[in-house]
C-alpha cells in the first residue's frame, strides 16, 4: 500500500501572516468600494475603479465577496455604521446635559467644500438604493434607528434633569433632527456650497435651544 505523502504543515505564524494579509486584503477593498460608491454612487460604481484603488485582483475580490451587492452591503455595515456610530451615537453615553451635547456633534458636521459638495454617504445610499434594494434598505434603517434612539435616549434624560422640556416628545424631535441634518446636507450638496450646511448648522443649533425649559436657555 502506497503512503500518502503529505504537503508541509503551516506554521501558526505563517497561518496568522496569511489571516493578516487576507485581513488587509479585505479592508482596502472595503475602503476602495466606499470612496468609488461615494463619488459615483453604488449602480455606477466600476469594480474595475476599486480593484486599481485597492491594488488586487479580481480573483481576491471574489475571494471576500459573493457580488458587487455584497459588498456595498459590507461598505453599509463595515464603513458607514461605524462611522455613525462614532458620531451620533457613541459621543452621547453619560453626557451630563444632552442639548449642549447634541449642539457640539452638529457644531463639528463637516463644512469643507470637499464633505459637503459630494454629500452625505448615509444619505446618498439611502436615496438611491433603499428602493432598489431590500439587502441596502434593511442595513441603512439599522444605522438610522439607532441615530434616532440614541437622541431619543439622551433627550428623555435631559428631561428627567430638567434639562430638556418635558412637552418635547423624544422620539418625533430625534426623527426631526435627523431630517434636517440630513436635509441641508442634501441642500447644499445640491448647491454644491458650503455656505448653505453652515446655515443649516446655526438653525439646527438654534432649534436645540428651543428644546430647554424657558427659564433653563443658554445663551448663543
């Protein structure tokens, strides 16, 4: 009986150098995928354009992902909801007075010509793929809802302080800040100026200071 010759085992430190290349593989696609979704939109992104931006090849991109939907799915969960969060979601844990809190995060919303003439990511995405796509419009509603509860979270609390009126119903403010954070990013992206999310900002800003009691108002 013949014996099966077998290939050399694989160190674990090779093992672990291959898992780490495939790891960085992986990313620069990812980061490749979301700067051409961001400047050309998911449906005109050219693979050819994020395989050239990533250094690959084609075989490696299909190695990590089944479809070009994969992985704009993965762009959603790996790149945009981490982004989010770190923005409007983990900022807002323990704050001690959630107006103030909220002003700051909208206070540093990007106004450079470069942010604001190519738009909001979040929001580019949901225009054009959540009717298109039940796998794209699942993973933005994830990210917008958790946006959404944790202002809503942080407004009830100010309420339960005396920081934040107590007719304020959280959850429609939450919902409303959104929309108008995401409203001038959409306007000034439209007028490709930046003059118009700095306006934006001071309104938005302006309305947070509505939510305090009367005799509980910061001065601008």
């Amino acid at each position: 009986m013949l014996a099966v010759r077998k290939g050399p085992k694989q160190s674990p430190r090779r093992r672990a150098t291959r898992l780490r290349d495939s790891g960085r593989t992986r990313e620069r696609l990812l980061q490749a995928a979301s700067r051409e979704i961001y400047r050309s939109g998911f449906q005109s992104a050219s693979l050819d354009t994020i395989l050239t931006i990533a250094g690959v090849t084609k075989g490696a991109l299909y190695h990590h992902f089944d479809s070009k939907e994969a992985l704009g799915h993965a762009v959603v969960e790996e790149i945009i909801a981490p982004d989010v969060h770190g923005k409007w979601v983990r900022p807002f844990h323990s704050v001690k007075d959630p107006i103030d809190a909220l002003i700051g995060t909208v206070r540093q919303i990007p106004v450079r010509p470069v942010d604001v003439c190519g738009g909001c990511q979040l929001n580019n995405l949901a225009q054009e793929m959540s009717p298109l796509d039940a796998g794209f419009r699942k993973r933005l509603a994830i990210i917008f809802d958790a946006w959404r509860e944790a202002v809503a979270s942080i407004l009830r609390e100010g309420q339960k302080h005396g920081s934040v009126r107590r007719d304020v119903e959280s959850a429609d403010a939450a919902g409303l800040l959104i929309a108008m954070v995401e409203g001038y990013a959409s306007l000034a992206k439209n007028a490709q100026d930046p003059k118009v999310m700095k306006a934006g900002i001071k309104n938005i800003v302006a309305w947070l200071r509505s939510l305090r009691p009367p005799g509980n108002r910061k001065r601008a």
